[in-house]
C-alpha cells in the first residue's frame, strides 16, 4: 500500500486542507492520504498552537467516515522537534510492508535543502508536491523525481480561521461543521 503523509500543524484544519488530500489522493497512484498532525515543527513558532490532542482530534472528526483520508498522530510518539526524516525513518521499521511518499507545496520543495537528511527523503520516497503561486520555479535536486499536481488550492489559511475567532466573525463554510463545533464548545483561539 502506498502512503501519502500530508504534514502540517492543522491549527485548525480546514477546507483547504481536505480538498488538496483528497484530491491528490484520487489524482495520483497514492492508496491513502495520512494528515499527520505535527506537534511541533522545526521551522515554525509553536507559541500559538493549540495543544496537539485537540488538533488531532479535530482532524479525526473533519476525515470521520472518509476511506482514503486518514489522521495520523505518527509525531506524537518520536523526539521533539519533528523531522520528517526521522518520522519516515520509524514509520518503515512499524509498517514494513507499506511505501510512504511526502507530500507538499511547491514552496516547501525550494525550501527542501534546509530540511534534516533531505537526500535521504529524495532517494527512498516519492514526493508529490501541490503548486503553489509565486513558487513555480521547483530546484533540480539530484536524484529527485517529483510528481508535480495542479491541485486545487483555497486561499483559506489557519491563521485567518483564528483571526475570525478572536475577532468575533463566522469560521461558517471555511472548516467542516463538526471542527466548527468542537472551536466554538471548547472556546479555542479566543
């Protein structure tokens, strides 16, 4: 089985999320699309985000009933911060029999160099990357063989759902109703 792992901090999860898994799911030979929910990424703050328990289950709501999609919580168990090497590496000793690939925007492929054992990820997994505007030149790195997907992109992002919620307005129609509810009955982003 072929295992595309989708990772991000999913603070909170939304449309825009859904609809990229889902579509390179079904665009491409990946049998599943595994949202794996970061605790804490390398590269990023982790001042503002949401206990990770929260984030995950809030994944699992927005996939329930879904095939294809599936949450991961892979990170939560591997030293902090999270490398993606690192977390590629466990996943072949746990699921020998599975192949997992990386995917990812067209800007974090540029920015791919600056991740821990990059080569190691190009040489053994596939990568499948979503363009994305103002970031359509991709490097040539040795060895990579990229399968590059005009997915449809939202320009919904995490960080104006949290916005919405501090300033009072509607997050309606930008995450799943269930994820709507959980934000709104746990008062997250407040």
């Amino acid at each position: 089985m072929k295992i595309g792992l989708y990772f991000g901090s999913f603070n909170p999860v939304h449309h825009g999320h859904l609809i990229l898994a889902n579509y390179i799911q079904q665009h491409s030979d990946l049998d599943r699309v595994w949202l794996v929910v970061s605790p804490q990424n390398p590269l990023k703050s982790s001042a503002s985000l949401l206990n990770e328990y929260d984030r995950l289950y809030m994944v699992q709501v927005a996939v329930e009933g879904e095939r294809y999609l599936k949450a991961s919580d892979i990170e939560f168990k591997l030293p902090r911060p999270s490398y993606t090497a690192d977390t590629l590496a466990y996943l072949h000793e746990k699921y020998p029999g599975y192949e997992f690939a990386i995917i990812m925007g067209s800007d974090s492929y540029q920015n791919l160099s600056k991740w821990k054992n990059y080569a190691y990820i190009l040489r053994d997994h596939g990568v499948y990357i979503y363009k994305r505007a103002g970031h359509e030149n991709l490097p040539d790195y040795p060895g990579a063989k990229p399968t590059v997907l005009d997915a449809p992109l939202l320009p919904i992002s995490a960080t104006l759902i949290r916005n919405n919620v501090r300033e009072g307005l509607s997050i309606r129609y930008l995450v799943p109703d269930k994820v709507m509810e959980e934000i709104e009955r746990n008062g997250y982003y407040r």
